[in-house]
C-alpha cells in the first residue's frame, strides 16, 4: 500500500497538480479572509475568530478534492492500466486505501499553511492570545475528518467513469448533498429537522467546532468515510470478475 501511496504522491507533485491545488485553497483563502470586503473579512469582524475559515473551507473542498480524485481510477481506465493496477500483489483494499491516502495527504499539506492564520489572531487579540483555541483545534480536527469523507467520495465516483469530469460532477454533486443538503431537507419536514439535519456533514463538522470532540461525531465521519471505500472496493471487484 506504501508504494501506491507514493505514486500517488509522486503523480501530485511531479505535475502542476499538486501545486495548483495548494496555490488555489490558499489563495481563495487568503483573499476571502484578509482582503475582500464581506462577512468573511477576519480584519472587519472585531473578533480574534477563526469561525470564517471553517465556514468557507468547506465551501472551497468540495471543488477542489474532486478536482484531486477525478483521476484516482479514472485516468486507469481511460489508459486501460486498471487491469494491470488490479493484478499487483496487493489486495484491492491495499489499492483503495492507497489512492484515498494520497488524496488525503495532499488536501493536509494544503492546509497546514493555514495554522498561520491562527498565529496571526493569536497575536491580534486583545489581549494578546484572546483566542478560542479550543474551538479552534476542534475545527481543524472536524475538517480532517470532513477532508477524509470528501475524499473517499471522490475516489468512489473516480470508479463509475473513465471520463473525469463526469467523476467530478458527481463526486461535488455527492459532497454538496453530504454537507448541505439534509439541512434543506430538515426545512421541509416539520418535526423531524433535528434527526434529517444530524444525517449530514454540517451538523457534526459545526458540532467538532464547538471544541468538544463528541464520539458520534468520530464515528458519523468514519462511517461515511468507510461506506464510500466499501462501494469503491465492490466496484473495483465488480470490474476485475
């Protein structure tokens, strides 16, 4: 499993890819937060708060990780290397969580430059280190998870076509409802909008960000998260019968 990990890494980064990925989460970021004018603005808002941050990140992730993954099996297929990738002494499972790794790793390395931003409040706080760290750890602890399950859907829906952007469409598609759409459901159900609403991402990402790490929140994620490897590991089985 290392050495798909590695290739996978290798692919990223030998290539404008990895990069590219890196340089737009950032820049979106950093012109979100610190210079366009909005409610996003950290400098307009009065407050040492990294709240925006974790508003929009999620936002920005469900574009840029299917950007990432559209090509995990995908790309395989449209160069007919699947079957060959399929016969390595490895258990498709190894082969999954490889790819998944990989995806994952780079999305991480992606937002470890933002813990500057948390440096930066810390400093601007009055007084100096009037921060919410608890808060603001468990945000970043909840995006993981929350990069974690937007990966493992993206390497799923990399399986269903050899054509990229449909991987892609589908895999926004599936992130944008995971995240939000059972909170637009919870609208239009009266009684029920609490249980439809703690079915999808936004509820136990914002739960995390409260800086208690609640185990249903660990446990929704890492469901989700092993669902979508499951569905991409029957799908891979499903191909080399």
């Amino acid at each position: 499993m290392k050495s798909i990990v590695l290739r996978e890494i290798k692919s990223f980064f030998g290539s404008p890819i990895g990069y590219l990925v890196i340089a737009i989460f950032l820049l979106l970021n950093g012109l979100f937060l610190w210079v366009f004018q909005g409610e996003y603005n950290i400098l307009n808002s009065g407050f040492a708060d990294m709240t925006p941050f974790f508003t929009i990140a999620p936002w920005i992730l469900i574009f840029l990780i299917p950007a990432v993954t559209m090509r995990s099996f995908s790309d395989e297929k449209k160069q007919g290397t699947i079957e060959l990738l399929l016969t390595k002494p490895l258990s498709i499972w190894q082969i999954v969580n490889g790819k998944f790794l990989g995806a994952f790793l780079l999305i991480v390395i992606a937002i470890i430059p933002t813990l500057v931003y948390a440096y930066i409040l810390y400093g601007l706080g009055l007084p100096e280190g009037n921060i919410d760290l608890g808060s603001t750890l468990g945000s970043y602890f909840g995006l993981l998870f929350l990069i974690a399950a937007y990966s493992a859907i993206g390497i799923f829906t990399s399986t269903i076509s050899e054509n990229q952007i449909v991987a892609f469409i589908i895999a926004v598609f599936l992130c944008f409802f995971f995240y939000f759409g059972f909170d637009g459901i919870s609208t239009l159900i009266a009684g029920f909008e609490d249980l439809i609403a703690s079915l999808g991402m936004k509820n136990h990402f914002q739960s995390m960000g409260r800086g208690v790490i609640d185990t249903r929140d660990v446990i929704y994620f890492v469901s989700i998260t092993a669902l979508f490897l499951s569905f991409t590991v029957f799908k891979l089985k499903s191909l080399k019968s």
